[in-house]
C-alpha cells in the first residue's frame, strides 16, 4: 500500500509529523486544562470531557458547546452555534484538498480532515508537495491525547480546588481568546473595529428589555452572522489579483 508503514520513507514521514506533533501537544495541555475547568461548570465529568475532546478537536467549539450545556440550550442552539464556530474548517479543507492526491484513499482523506486544527493544517500544508495523511497521523498521535488529557486533568482540578481558584482559572481561556484576537486587531483597524462591535453589542443585547429575553445561545448566534456578514459587506478583502472577495 502506497501509505504503509513498511516503506521506510513513510515512517520517516510518520517520525517527523510525531516530532512536529510534540510542541503541539504541549500547547493543547495547557489549553485544554482551562477548557477542562469550564466543562467542570457545565456538569460534565473527567471520562466524559476526555473523550469529548478526543472526538472534538476544536477548543472555539467546545467551550461554545460547554458553555450552552451550562445554561442548558437546546440542541438546535448547541448544534448550530458550533457549526457557525468552526467554519473555518472548512476553509482548511479546501486549502488542503489542493495538495492531496487524487489517487488518496477515502479513509485517508477522512483521517487527515477528522485532525485539522489550527496547529495540524498548519505544519501539514507547510509540507513539500502532496500531503502525506502518516504525516498528520502522527502529529496527531501526539497533540490528540495532550487535547484530552488536558480537559480531563482540568475537571478534576476543578472538582478539587476550591471554588475561588476554579473560578480564577476559567478565565485562562478566555485569555487564549483575547490572545487569538489582540494581534490582528492592533495590525487591523477594521478588525478592531469589528471586535469592539461585537463586545458591545453583546454587552447592549444582554440588557435591551425585549431582546435579553432570548437565550443567551441564540443571541450569540444571531450576533456572530450578523457581524461577520456586515464586516465581509462593508470591509471586503483584496485577492491577490486586486479583486474583492
């Protein structure tokens, strides 16, 4: 088979993605330990925060999912809100369906796209010619585990601290949050521009009489569609060719 690990270049591959994987990994620990103390608010336990983080590899989508489980959202809420919070995957599959070969495997291709995350597509698009799916194997042999570990290492420690430090740590995640969005927006005015809309139409929908009414779930949906589309019509970025997009 064309991606066996019999070929010794695939196993170099392999080796290499394990090695690039381990930074990664190191990063998701951290992460997703502020991630486990925010599913500990949501009533969810250490074996299940495993293995939802095992099986969701999005830390957007699951504090978007841990935060609506807290204040207990419908499932339409829940399930719309992390579609809308990890479209950009979407974006990264494209990226890379450019650079697999077309003679792939579908369960390769399955493998490759159940493991992009920000870091993942990163390194792997980095790569020299077609993706090799061993490649981002074992990246995420690597970094997938730390994911999870993390959240279930995170849980506990929020059933064990004492309700002050729990309530301390949940705000690392928002840090990563505020990490994510402070250097575009000091490069960007028009991403500025957009981030302090969306605080303050957050913080304004959240006490407008009629309007605060409405799930809080619903409300940051409506709000993340309505933003995005107004900055996309009022801000359009250049292609490279000098048209809009």
């Amino acid at each position: 088979m064309k991606y066996s690990l019999r070929n010794k270049e695939n196993r170099s591959i392999f080796r290499r993605g394990i090695i690039d994987g381990i930074p990664i990994g190191l990063g998701y620990l951290a992460v997703s330990f502020s991630l486990g103390v925010a599913a500990k608010s949501a009533g969810i336990t250490p074996l299940q925060g495993f293995f939802a983080s095992l099986l969701c590899n999005t830390s957007t989508g699951e504090h978007a999912v841990f935060t609506l489980m807290g204040i207990t959202a419908a499932f339409a809420e829940v399930a719309l809100i992390t579609l809308i919070a990890n479209a950009r995957y979407l974006l990264m599959s494209f990226a890379l369906s450019q650079r697999t070969d077309p003679k792939m495997s579908f369960f390769h291709r399955l493998g490759v796209a159940f493991y992009i995350t920000d870091e993942i597509f990163a390194i792997s698009i980095a790569q020299n010619g077609y993706i090799n799916p061993l490649y981002t194997y074992g990246a995420a042999l690597m970094a997938s585990p730390c994911w999870a570990a993390g959240t279930a290492i995170g849980i506990l420690a929020g059933s064990i601290l004492p309700d002050r430090a729990v309530s301390a740590l949940s705000v690392a995640l928002y840090g990563m949050f505020v990490a994510i969005i402070i250097p575009p927006s000091k490069k960007d005015k028009k991403v500025l521009t957009a981030v302090l809309v969306s605080f303050a139409a957050s913080f304004v929908t959240g006490i407008l009489p009629v309007v605060s009414q409405i799930s809080e779930g619903t409300r940051t949906i409506i709000l993340t569609v309505v933003i995005s589309a107004l900055a996309a019509l009022l801000f359009p970025r250049k292609t490279e060719s000098g048209g809009e997009k």
